[in-house]
C-alpha cells in the first residue's frame, strides 16, 4: 500500500516537472543573415523582441555576402534553411521565393505590411502571382557623398547643375585636391556611378519611355548622359580605371577626396571608419537649373518566413515585429541605414537629409526594371561602361552593346 502510494506520489510529480518544463519550453527560432557587420545591432534587436515574446527565443547567424545566396538556396532546397530569413529584393527574391520556399505574407497575416510603399513591397513581391513574400528592411538612395571640410577650406557650394560640377570639379583639382575619390576597376561600381551622377539627366520620363517600350538604350538621352560620364570621369580617383572598390572608399575616408559618387549605405561605413569626417549629400546635377533634381532609389531586401518551418506561428511574430516603426526608428538611428517603414523618427541630420532627397526619385533602372533575366540590365551596364570609361568604346557602342543585351528577352526592344 505504501509502496503504491509513493510510485502515485512519484508520477505526480513527474507529471508536475513534465508540466512545469513545457511552461517554460521557448520556440527558438533561428534567423539568418549576410549582414555581418550589424550582427551586435540584431542581437540588441531580439532582446527587444523577447522582452514581448518571452516565450520566443531567436539565433541569429550570418554568413558571408558573396556566399550567402548559395548557402541559403542549397539549405532551401534541402527542405532545411532558418525559420526567418534576411532575404535581397527584385530579381534575387525570385530566385527562392518562385520554387516556393517562402511564405507568402499579406495584411490579415502581417497587418505591419500597410506601413511601407507600394514601391517598397513591389521589392519584395514574387511578379508570377503577385504576392508579397517579405517584408522590407531598407531603402537606398543612390547620391553624392562630399567632405563639407574639404568643401569649406576651398571656399566651394554643393552644385546644382552640371556646368557648375564640371567648375566644381576643376576648382578642386586646381587646388591639388582629388575631386572624386571613385575607381571603376570593381565592376558593379560603375552602375553605382551612373546613378549617383546621371539621374537628373535621365529623368523620369526616360525611365518611363523605357518601361513602356516607347524608347530604348539607344535613345539619345542616355547616350548623352554617358557622355557627360565620360567627360566628368577625369576627375576621377587618379589612374582610376586600377583603383578598385576598396581602395576608392579608403580615398574618401582619408580625406584625401573631396566626394564620392555611391550609395547612402556608404555614410555609416565612412563615419565607422573616420569619426570625425564631417559629411554632406547632393542629388545628381540637372542639365538645366528648371529640370527636376533625382536620386536612384531601391529597396534593399527584406525579412522572410521559411515555408517548411514548423514554428511558422512564432516566425510571423517575429517579422511583424521587423514591420513596426519602433523597429524602423531602431534601424535607422542605429545604422543610419534609412528604414522604408512609415512614420520612423529619424535623429541624425545627415539621414533627414538623405530621406528628403528620396522624395524625389527614380528607380536605380537596371537592378529594379532589368535584374529579372540573363544578361542581366545590372551586368551590361557595369562591363559597357567600365569599357567605355576606359577608352574602349564610345557612348554610343556602349549604349548600343547594352541594348543589344537586354533586347534578347526584352520583347519591347525587339521592335
């Protein structure tokens, strides 16, 4: 008798264990990322996160960039990968989100998705069945970046039109002072330099005349454009066709530069790396002080649900939570990396002033119109200009080689 009461009493308390470990069980998610260098901010993030999902845990892990897209697709097709995935925008969401190995989100499961622009989640939406498979993390805005010291000691105004940049330019240069602290010799950087200088010149009909088939890249306003390229390009880094990504950037943080032509994800690097530079923005110059002052614009990737997670619940929480303004205020004040999320307080200046001249904006053309199919808007117009830039072609092949390119899938260029 006692022996039974005691085996009762026992399994009661085993019971009572068993009930009090599943109480305190957590969901861990895992989370991957190619963002190495904000892994200490992710970190600060999720512990925001589970001071309101106590009951959720998160492991972040990143990878490195140019091997990231190939790890994740590999885990992906395994039927593995992380539940939350930090995912890139356009032509590479389609890449894993058309097998299906995302979730697809929309507003009664993610009601956050109604804080961002159409444009932002058109980013992130797969075209074959128009659903929305992440929920967006960034915009960029493709400008110049100048040293306001530099600017002040040789008595110079940001410009306003391209006469005036090519007089800027050339003030500089009589001081001994390198006006762009640009190379080509990294061949993405060239599509980086023709937005940041060449928007205004382009416009926005262009993009439209180019997206509805009405003009190609042969029309005469891109040509032009690459030619004020060419012309401006002599201010470049010295012997700049050998100076590569790296080196370019080292230029400018130095202070041995004067600008340089990239994108608004360059601030927060530049300001690592030399805390005391004092940094300003200008859009790309117009050709006449009544055209319209533009930026190229992107959205940078989002955050994704693995569609094979069994924690699916737990994930969507996690990325409502990526959707919120408290998390875009965090974002963009922490990395002064501007978040898409509406109603964000933006602190820093310099990031106000990036956001202003996102207002007005066209697309960064080849990664958000062209990036889709082989070979890709983005490739001709990195190695054609890259040639260009380098004496081996004229404005005119090197627009022509690029439509060529893109008229080969392109039906509206095959007229």
């Amino acid at each position: 008798m006692k022996l039974t009461r005691r085996l009762l009493l026992g399994v009661a308390a085993g019971g009572y264990l068993l009930s009090a470990g599943a109480a305190m069980a957590k969901t861990e998610l895992t989370f991957w990322s190619w963002r190495q260098e904000d892994k200490a901010f992710y970190n600060d993030i999720i512990k925001k996160f589970q001071e309101k999902e106590p009951d959720i845990s998160v492991k972040f892990e990143t990878f490195a960039p140019e091997n990231y897209q190939t790890i994740l697709s590999t885990a992906l097709a395994a039927g593995r990968g992380p539940d939350v995935i930090q995912v890139r925008a356009y032509g590479n969401l389609e890449t894993i989100a058309a097998p299906g190995y995302l979730l697809a989100l929309d507003k009664q499961t993610v009601p956050e998705l109604a804080n961002f622009p159409d444009a932002a989640l058109a980013a992130e939406t797969l075209r074959a069945d128009g659903k929305v498979y992440a929920v967006p993390f960034a915009t960029q805005t493709m400008l110049v970046i100048y040293n306001n010291k530099i600017f002040k000691d040789a008595g110079v105004q940001p410009p306003q039109t391209w006469d005036e940049m090519m007089k800027l330019a050339q003030t500089l240069k009589s001081k001994n002072i390198t006006p762009f602290a640009n190379g080509t010799s990294t061949a993405w950087q060239n599509e980086t330099i023709v937005a940041a200088l060449l928007s205004s010149m382009l416009g926005k009909q262009f993009e439209e005349d180019i997206v509805s088939g009405k003009a190609n890249f042969t029309d005469p306003r891109f040509v032009n454009a690459l030619a004020k390229l060419k012309d401006i390009s002599q201010y470049f880094a010295p012997n700049f066709t050998g100076v590569d990504y790296a080196s370019s950037q080292q230029l400018f943080v130095a202070g041995r530069a004067a600008m340089f032509a990239g994108g608004s994800f360059e601030v927060a690097n530049f300001k690592k790396q030399n805390p005391t530079l004092e940094l300003g923005v200008f859009a790309s110059p117009v050709e006449k002080p009544s055209d319209e002052r533009l930026v190229a614009r992107y959205y940078d990737g989002g955050y994704a649900v693995n569609a094979k997670t069994d924690k699916k619940d737990a994930a969507i929480k996690f990325v409502r939570f990526l959707a919120t303004p408290e998390y875009g205020t965090l974002f963009t004040n922490e990395l002064k990396n501007l978040s898409p999320i509406k109603g964000i307080k933006i602190e820093d200046p310099l990031t106000q002033g990036i956001a202003k001249l996102a207002e007005g904006a066209m697309s960064y053309l080849m990664l958000v119109r062209f990036r889709y199919q082989e070979p890709s808007g983005s490739v001709l117009l990195q190695s054609n200009v890259q040639k260009m830039l380098a004496g081996q072609q004229t404005p005119e092949q090197a627009a022509a080689e690029i439509n060529k390119g893109i008229a080969t899938y392109y039906k509206p260029f095959q007229k």
